[in-house]
C-alpha cells in the first residue's frame, strides 16, 4: 500500500530534477494507484508538434518511481529504473495528459508498474507502458 503523502510533499521532490524541466505533477495518490499530468508544449513536443514519445516515457518512469518511493523506506533503499517499453497509441499537440500507473508487482527488490497516458480533456489513450522498478540499498556519499 502507498504511503499517503500530502501532494505538496511529493511534487517538493521535482524541485530541479526533469520532473519540473517537463512540468510533471502528481494530483493523486491511492492505496495502490498514483496519477500525475503534464503540459503538452514546447517542452514536451517533437519537431513535428506532437507530443514526444520520449517525454511520455520519462512521465512512465517518473510516476512510477514516485510510487515505489511511497512503498519503500527512503531512510534504507532507493527506487530505480531497470527496464521500460511503451506502445504509443494516439497522438496529443496540446493540453494536457494524464499519467495513470498501478502497482501490478511489489515484491523486496523489484516492482512493476502498468502507467496508462490519456488526454486529459477528451480521456483518449495515448500511450500505455510498463515499468521495472529495482529497489537498491541506499549508499552513503
């Protein structure tokens, strides 16, 4: 079960990171569930005007390591990316879209994750991925 956070707690941690380059934020968390959206702009388009398919994998990878943050102890252990793919379905130029990812695996070393992308305004799919968290003992620097 995610540990339940206020969401100013957890967007705190974007500060300086990719997370905030993209405008990633998180707007919900639930007991096995986080959801979090991101602008469809300069910032997140290809040359083309669509949005990016690499910006729809670092919002995989971003949620899902916002969520295995909220299963582990922060204190002892780190959560890391090991593996994703995604299949990107449906094209978005603007707006907004909204990253849905469930906890489908939550064992000691490693979690997966299922992160669904929709338009937030029109609820279309746009990209559906899965991602690998491993979860390494923090080391002192």
């Amino acid at each position: 079960m995610l540990r339940q956070v206020s969401l100013d707690s957890v967007n705190a941690m974007n500060k300086n990171t990719l997370m905030e380059v993209l405008g990633i934020e998180c707007i919900e968390i639930g007991k096995d569930y986080i959801i979090s959206r991101m602008p469809v702009d300069h910032r997140t388009h290809q040359p083309m005007g669509l949005l990016h398919g690499g910006a729809s994998m670092a919002l995989i990878e971003s949620i899902g390591s916002m969520g295995s943050t909220l299963l582990i102890n922060i204190e002892k252990e780190v959560p890391v990316g090991l593996e994703i793919n995604a299949n990107h379905v449906a094209g978005i130029r603007s707006g907004h879209v909204k990253a849905v990812g469930k906890i489908i695996h939550c064992g000691k070393s490693t979690h997966i994750w299922q992160v669904d992308i929709f338009n937030e305004e029109t609820n279309k799919m746009i990209c559906t991925g899965r991602l690998t968290v491993m979860i390494v003992p923090k080391t002192k620097e």
